[in-house]
C-alpha cells in the first residue's frame, strides 16, 4: 500500500474510516464492559472533543511557546492532588495514560536509590501478583528485577506479611494497588505503608483505575480503606483521568509527594547542538488536545456531577453482583471495592461464554487463570451500564447454557507438549507451527478468541508471553 497518488475527498476519507468501523466494539451505551468508559453524558463528550481539537495542534514540548497548555496542565494536577488528600508539596505531570503514569513512577524510584542508594547494584521492585502489568513493563525496559508476592487466595488482596519478607537490601519499590485491575479489590496500602516506613522504601500507590472513583464511594457510604497521601509513607501515586473521569484518551497523572522525589523524573539534556530539552514525561512531543480535553471534562462534570456518576456505577455494579450471584455455575471472584467484577465457572468454559455474549452484541473480557485465580470473564461498570444490567443478565444467563459442554479442539497431546516447552528455545518458526497446529487463524480472531484463550490458559505464563508475542508479529502485518 502507497500513499494514493491523488489525495482523496474528505467524503471519501470518512466513507473508508466508517467502513473499518463497522466490526469495532461499540463504544457508547453501556455494552462494552472493557477498554472503553462511557459517563452517558452526550454534551460531556461534545465538550470534551472541542477542547482537544481546540489544542489539537498545541505542543506542550516548550510551555513558553504555548503557557495555555502549561496552565492547564498544571490545573488538572492540582484537582488531582486534592482528590487524592494530597498537601501543599504534592507534584504531578499529565501522561498519556497509566502505563506512562506506573512507568515514571519506577523510572523515578530507580532514579532516586541510584542518588540515595549507590550500593544496590540489582535494584528490586516488590509486585503483588496482582499488580499491574505495566510495572513489569517497566521493570523489563529499566533493567529492574519484579518480585512477586501471593496475595490472599479469597480476597486477592495483596498481602502486607508476605511484603515484608521479599523485602532485601536490593529492595528499592513496593507497588500497593488501588484498586487491582483483575478483581478490583483495593490492597492494605496503611499495611504496605508501614513496611516502606519501616524499611525506608519507596511505596507506589497505583490509583489508574480506581483512585478517581474511591473517594466518591466513600461519599457514597461505602467503607473505603486509607489508600491516598493522606497515608503517611505513601511517596508517589497515578491516576487515569480517561476512566472513571470519563476524559479523552489519553490522560493520565503520576503525582509525587514533593519536589524532591518528583526532580528524579525529570530528564533534560543539552550535549547537542539544538534547542536545550527538558522533558517532564516519557513523551518529549506532548500534545495539547488530551490535556485540555481532560481539564474541559472536569470542568464540566464537576464534582457533584462525577458523585452522581459514582451513584450511577456503584448500583449497577451491585445489581450486576447480585445476579450474576443468581445464575447457575457462575460465581463472582472476591469483593470488589469498586466497579471492576470478575467471576467465573466450575464446570463451563468462560472463554465460549464471552463468545456468545460477543455474538449478541457485548465485549467482555476474558482472564487467564493464573495463581489463585481461575479463567474468568472482568466487567467494568461504567455509569452508563445501570440500563443495561436486566437485558445483560438475561443474555448472560442463556449463554451459560449455550456454552455448557463445549471445551477445547486442541490435541491434549499437543496441550501437553507446549506446557512442557522452554520459551527461551522457542523460535519463530517453532511458534507458527504450534499455533497453526493448534488451529489458530490469526485473521479470523475477531469472530472467535475462545479456543485461543482457551490453549492459553492450559499453559505456564512464560509460554504464553511468547505465543502473545507471536501472534502480535503476525497481527500487526503492513497492510498490502
């Protein structure tokens, strides 16, 4: 494919643009449970993308060229910090999402016991297993060691005893979770604190998905555990504005508990011959749309208007707990603190029943059993869900049923020869033929994700890295 040698119509752009459209999920009305965050709220969308394309060609690169994007950077900040019990000395910067946010935050960390800490050669970050995937990320780019800690097997919260003991002298993070992703259950953060206190470690508070959203269910009457700076020991947090704030991708925030600690984020250089470059993020070209988008959206909703979302969600979520509770071989996985529901099955493949509830017009996401945690579909409740829950239900209900009895076509032969395999002596052919043997069409995983889930799940975690990374060598092909 070559850029077209006549450029076409602006009827002709979006005609090709909706046409790709047509199999996406649907991203309004309360029938995607994943990726996307719908408020309901029509004119906060419509104000919200006026703002960014407003500053769609705004780079807050060099705030003295463009002070508006400065300013409006440094507003969202200073609303984050308050929500979040944050004092006079708390600092922040606006990222383009929580990746970038828990990226930072252990860039920062590093950055700070390399100053503080020279002795530790080996520096290790502390993750309950529940952590999020972007500190190992992080710690895989930073050349840091993650170590894993169990966490409790009902309420997959994470475990503060267990904490303490993986702390050693290359012990430079503890990653506490407000909420986990998987389970939405908010970890001990007053009990991780207390062991950074103690050791004189850096604690991480990761809020992306539910620092937004806690405060407002603690308005709301929901007993809500000590997670933000109000916790003495807690030295840096990060917060998603494009989910529960219901702001344009994407925005976040990493936020620090002074100066001190937040300098080692910043990075500049001048050893060239161009303009000097101080750069805040990851991002050195930073766009001012996302960043006005999200200021409009706070703006706009406003914080009696984001307590009414916060009602909205926290109902539907205890209707959707209540039913899914209802429904035969189906059980809802610990207690969420939030929004986020994960349930599973005993007997019936989930991984088909996210297939049939796609098929009449729902995303659900699926999970991996790892650890404590069997295969299970994950729901986030948004404030447009609340209309959806009765006609959701009844689907759910019938694709159970539907998916009773069906279970893997892969040879358990062939299962068992990829649960034995080395990943580090797998090659790219090796995977291909393992993938094609396994009956996997890469074109068609937009119809069907269950048997590929489903050979997945049957596999070590290390195994199904490299079968991700295969696949996404063969997803993301140049187009012909």
């Amino acid at each position: 494919m070559r850029i077209p040698e006549n450029g076409l119509s602006g009827e002709q752009v979006f005609e090709r643009l909706r046409d790709l459209r047509r199999k996406d999920a649907e991203t309004r009305g309360g029938r995607a449970w994943g990726l996307v965050y719908d408020s309901g709220l029509e004119e906060a969308r419509e104000v919200a993308e006026r703002a960014y394309v407003e500053f769609l060609g705004l780079n807050a690169l060099d705030p003295t060229a463009f002070p508006s994007v400065l300013r409006l950077e440094n507003e969202v900040v200073a609303m984050a910090i308050a929500h979040l019990g944050g004092g006079a000395g708390v600092v922040g910067n606006f990222t383009s999402g929580g990746t970038e946010s828990c990226f930072l935050a252990v860039k920062t960390a590093r950055d700070h016991a390399r100053a503080t800490r020279p002795e530790v050669a080996r520096p290790e970050v502390i993750l309950p297993i529940t952590a999020h995937p972007a500190f190992h990320k992080a710690c895989h780019y930073l050349g840091l060691t993650a170590v894993p800690t169990a966490v409790d097997p009902e309420t997959f919260k994470a475990d503060a005893g267990a904490v303490a003991r993986a702390v050693s002298p290359s012990t430079i993070m503890i990653v506490g979770s407000a909420v986990s992703y998987a389970h939405g259950v908010l970890d001990p953060i007053a009990e991780m604190a207390a062991v950074a206190r103690e050791r004189g470690l850096w604690l991480h508070v990761d809020g992306c998905i539910g620092g937004f959203l806690l405060p407002y269910y603690r308005r709301l009457g929901r007993a809500v555990g000590d997670f933000d700076f109000t916790v003495e020991g807690v030295s840096s947090m990060s917060m998603d504005l494009h989910k529960y704030a219901y702001a344009p991708k994407g925005a976040s925030v990493v936020l620090y508990r002074s100066k001190a600690l937040r300098k080692y984020q910043l990075y500049a250089c001048a050893s060239w011959p161009g303009y000097p470059i101080l750069n805040t993020t990851v991002q050195s070209t930073k766009p001012g749309g996302p960043i006005a988008a999200a200021w409009a959206t706070l703006n706009f909703i406003g914080d009696e208007g984001y307590l009414r979302l916060a009602r909205l969600t926290l109902e539907a979520t205890e209707r959707l707990i209540a039913g899914i509770s209802g429904i035969p071989r189906l059980r809802v996985l610990g207690r969420t603190d939030t929004s986020l529901i994960a349930f599973a099955s005993e007997d019936v493949n989930v991984f088909y029943i996210a297939d049939e509830m796609k098929r009449r017009g729902w995303l659900i996401p699926p999970q991996p059993s790892f650890g404590p945690s069997p295969a299970s579909l994950h729901l986030i409740v948004t404030a447009s869900s609340l209309p959806q829950v009765d006609a959701f239900l009844a689907d759910l209900r019938t694709c159970v049923e539907a998916a009773a009895g069906r279970g893997l076509r892969i040879d358990p032969a062939l299962r068992d020869t990829l649960a034995a395999l080395d990943p580090s002596s797998l090659t790219d052919e090796m995977l291909s033929r393992v993938v094609g043997a396994a009956g996997v069409e890469w074109d068609a995983l937009e119809d069907s994700m269950a048997d590929v889930n489903s050979i997945l799940d049957s596999l070590p975690p290390q195994v199904r890295e490299a079968l991700l990374i295969a696949g996404g060598n063969e997803l993301f092909t140049p187009a012909k």
